[in-house]
C-alpha cells in the first residue's frame, strides 16, 4: 500500500507541470501546528485545487523517550482553488515515516510508517490561514484516530487579489 501511494504522489508531481497554464492559481504555503500528516513545521505547494505537502513532527520512543524525527508527505484536494478567500473543505492522504512507536521493556523498539487519511476545514484570510480537520492512521501493527490544526501564511500565490 505504501509503495503505491508513493508511486501515486510522484506521478502526480511529474504530471502536474505539463497540466499548468499561465492560468493555474499557484500557491506557496509555509504552516505550524500540530499533525501527523503535515508535521509541527512543514509547507505545501497548491496547484489550483490540489496540494501537496510535507512537514516534520518531531517526538519521542514511549518508555526510554529516545527522541525520533518523522517526516509526513501527502495529497491534499481542496474545494476552492488557491487563493480564493473563504472556506474550503479538503480531503488528504499522505504517509508519514515513524508514525508508530514500539518499545518493550527488554529494549526492543521498533518504529513504522502509518498511512493516514485525512478530511477538514481551512479558512483562507488572504495571506494567512487555518485549518482543522480529522482523520484516520493504520500500519500493520496499529490504527488509530488523529487530527490537525494548523496556522499557516502564504509565502508566494500567483492569484490576483
């Protein structure tokens, strides 16, 4: 499953130059807060409708508190285009490295990448934005519910205001 969401996302990365015209709102994000998919500190580039993002949430191994940097990447497809003002809701799928910890008490630790599928709300105010939004993680050992919130601010948007 991970190798073909992987495929998905770099298909579509290679893909959506050749689809772009003079035409296609862009949108270049830099956010923080809280989420698996889209880290604590993370960005998203946004090609009309569809988002692709990435960001890094740092933690720690349950019992020993051995820290651990996992990276998110996923697809995001929002109901307005980037730029427009207002709400948009969104539905995204992504992975995210080291998502799930386990650690005995006899030293093994193992950490594996959760898939995670996500659906929510964000709030565009021109130049800066929020969003919210629930989800649902699963790997081979664990699944779990998850959720995000996150402030973010536009760094660079071709979309005349």
């Amino acid at each position: 499953m991970r190798k073909i969401l992987l495929m998905i996302c770099l298909t579509t990365a290679l893909m959506l130059p050749l689809t772009l015209n003079a035409q296609t709102p862009i949108a270049l994000n830099l956010h923080g807060g809280y989420s698996w998919l889209n880290g604590v500190v993370g960005g998203e580039i946004q090609f009309g409708r569809l988002g692709i993002s990435g960001g890094w949430m740092p933690t720690r191994m349950p019992l020993s508190g051995d820290p651990i940097s996992s990276i998110g990447i996923g697809g995001t497809l929002y109901s307005s285009r980037a730029g427009e003002l207002g709400y948009s809701g969104y539905v995204s799928m992504g992975v995210t490295s080291q998502g799930y910890q386990y650690e005995d008490s006899w030293g093994g630790e193992a950490t594996e990448p959760v898939t995670i599928i996500m659906t929510g709300l964000k709030y565009d105010s021109g130049g800066f934005y929020m969003k919210g939004g629930v989800g649902y993680g699963w790997c081979d050992y664990a699944e779990s519910w998850t959720g995000e919130i996150l402030i973010g601010f536009t760094l660079f948007s071709n979309q005349i205001k």
